[in-house]
C-alpha cells in the first residue's frame, strides 16, 4: 500500500477519491476477492468486506479504518487498521476458524478531511451525524464535489454490491496508531484507548478588497491577509490554555487572488480545535466565532461550523475485552484517551466500540517520517483477533 501515493520522502499522498485512493481500493479488493470475501459499498462510498459467519443473520464482529492520507501523511495512519483488520479474516482462513458472526472489515471514505473538510465524513453520514446530500455537494479547492469524484471511483471498482446507510454492527474494534509520543514514553506495547476527544471545525472567510500593491497606500487597504493573521493570532491568545490541553491549529489557509503584485482581497481558513471536556470546547467555540464576526483592520469576517463532534467514551465492556486480551498477551498496556478523532467515535454511537493503539516512533504522525515497528505493528494485530473473538458471543 506505501507505494500508492509514495512521495518518495517514505510517506504516502493517498487523499480522498483520487486516483491513488481508488487504486488502494482496487488493491484491497483483489486481495479480497482471492480469499472469496464479498464486498460492498453505501451511498457515501464506505467498502465493506466481509468474511462469512456460521449464522450469516447475525450482526457482525467489524474493524477497519481508512486509506486515505494527509497531503505529506505517513504510511501506517488509517491503512494500519485496515491492513490489521484484513490480517485477522485471512489469519482465520489459515487456520480454518468458523466464527458464530460474519466478522466485516470497513474502509471508511474521506476520514482524513484534507481534500474535502471536513474529517471522518464517512462514518459521519453512516451514523445519520451529517445529511448525504451536504456531503456529496462538498467541495475540493478545484471545484469539484465529493458526488462528483465518487462517482468516478465507483466506475473504477469492480462490480460491488450496494448497501443502505446504517453500519450498526454487533462490535466495532479498530486498530491504530497512536499518533502521539505517550505509549513510547511509557515503553508500553499497547494503548487501551477508553475514548476520544472533541472536535470542532470552523470555516473563516476574510472579505476585503483587492488593489494594487504598487499604488494603494497602506493607510487606504483592506488587506485580508493581514487582518486574517491578526485575527487569528488574537484568538490564539485570547483562547490560550495554561494546563495545555486545548488544541487550536489553523491547517489550512487560502489567499485569493494569490497575485504578488495584488493585496489579497479575501482569505479563507479553517479551525481544528479540539478539548476532552464538552463543556469547555463548546464555550471555547462560541468565544471563536464571537471574535469572527464584524470586522478586523477594515475587512468583515465571517465564520460557519463545519463540524461538532463531542468527547465519547467507548463501551466499558468491550474496552475491558481489549485489556484482557493484552493481558494474557503479557504486552504491556496503558489507558488512554485518543487525542486524534477517528471513525471509531460515529461507531460507537450506535455500536459497542473500543479501540487499540500502537506505539508511534517519536509520536511524530501526519508526516512522512511516521514510523512503527513491525514487532508493534504484530503485537496490536494479535490484540485486535484475540479481542474479536473474544466478543463473538458476548455483548447479547
């Protein structure tokens, strides 16, 4: 998979519906179909695999993540837990295991958000979070939508059967990498993550009027790129943490007219701002869209939520499940709180879920120097078949 998308810096450029994307797809695809698995896919472009059970009726056992990347990602965020959940089906064929449940692997669509914001837009419009018709009309930097570019995928796929928007499964495990530097400082083998953290994403636009750069006095300009800028440091210090649990980050940031010899007439930007406490985010997301409205250094601003996902707590049950299965591994294990969101937060809404992580070297993710040992790699693979099995009767 690491050389779809390779950027030749060892990381991946894989995003959502692009050709690289599709050609992961087809790749996991094969690979299923040589096992004999069947395959589907819902009106958001989410792909199910899925490995028979004894009673086909029953709700299955899942696990899965993502394929997509950030524009300069990594290669084990998201497809690790794709790769895992694909290792446990065929590790069960090899040992010729017949599971009560079908057990299903799901590669959710577009959960990074770096070509269409925002995040976990799959799993989002799965659990009934955001409308279809919202997602397919949005919009990547060239115009075109997600209905669009989906539509183009499905074409480049092979023949798969279609399935309604739901995903309610029996048990939802998922598998990944940590993404932050807390399981190496312990040297702990695995994270028993007990839930993930809030997300809020706010689209800014910053209207002023262009003019030329030669000509216009300083005194006579709405430049939105420095009311931008100012804007944004205001908030930073306004909004400022002392114990350092809030996370505030403006990733992406646009400029038009994008002419040197132009003062920038608008400028667009989004938000990520995330806090494990509801109550706090939800206050800190108010005070950020009080300060983006009216105007800064002559230029009106304006700001829309794109997203507002709350803190969740996994199933106390099936996280339990997780830890014993660690334990009578013998790896050494910690609790924790996923400090990324992921697709496994809109599982658990409506399915029992829990998630594994493993060591990220250095904590360093969303980079092309992201790196995990094989051996970690292994050891959260084995927690994640043991952990399925293990909820194969349980959680009536």
């Amino acid at each position: 998979m690491a050389e779809i998308g390779a950027t030749g810096n060892g990381g991946v450029n894989r995003q959502a519906l692009t050709p690289e994307d599709t050609r992961g797809r087809q790749v996991l695809l094969e690979w299923a179909a040589k096992r004999g698995y069947t395959a589907a896919i819902d009106p958001i472009g989410n792909l199910f695999i899925r490995r028979p059970g004894a009673h086909p009726e029953l709700s299955p056992v899942m696990t899965g993540s993502h394929l997509d990347s950030q524009p300069t990602g990594g290669r084990f965020d998201g497809v690790y837990g794709v790769l895992a959940g694909f290792e446990v089906l065929e590790t069960l064929d090899d040992y010729a295991v017949v599971t009560e449940r079908p057990m299903e692997l799901v590669v959710w669509m577009n959960e990074e958000g770096s070509r269409f914001p925002p995040p976990t837009m799959g799993s989002a419009v799965a659990s009934g979070a955001m409308p279809l018709e919202r997602a397919l009309a949005t919009l990547d930097r060239n115009g075109v939508t997600i209905g669009d570019a989906l539509a183009v995928q499905i074409e480049q796929l092979p023949q798969l059967q279609r399935r309604p928007l739901g995903t309610k499964g029996h048990v939802y495990i998922e598998a990944h990498i940590e993404q932050g530097p807390l399981l190496e400082a312990e040297n702990c083998d695995i994270g028993i993550v007990k839930g993930i953290q809030g997300l809020h994403a706010y689209q800014v636009e910053v209207t002023g009027a262009e003019a030329h750069a030669g000509t216009t006095p300083m005194r006579h300009r709405k430049d939105a790129l420095v009311a931008a800028t100012t804007l944004i440091a205001r908030i930073r210090s306004e909004i400022a943490d002392p114990e350092d649990i809030l996370r505030f980050t403006v990733g992406r940031f646009e400029v038009a007219p994008g002419a040197s010899s132009t003062v920038p007439g608008k400028v667009t930007f989004i938000i990520d701002l995330r806090h494990p406490d509801p109550d706090h985010l939800l206050r800190t997301g108010e005070r950020i869209l009080q300060f983006c409205s009216g105007e800064v250094e002559h230029c009106a601003v304006s700001a829309k939520i794109l997203l507002q996902s709350t803190p969740v707590i996994f199933n106390d049950q099936v996280v339990a499940m997780v830890r014993e299965a660690a334990e009578r591994r013998q790896f050494k294990h910690m609790s924790m709180i996923s400090g990324a969101t992921h697709d496994a937060k809109y599982m658990a809404e409506h399915t029992p879920t829990a998630m594994i992580f493993v060591p990220s070297e250095k904590g360093i993710s969303h980079n092309e120097a992201e790196n995990t040992r094989d051996e970690d790699l292994a050891a959260g693979t084995q927690i994640l078949c043991d952990a399925m099995l293990a909820v194969m009767s349980a959680m009536e």
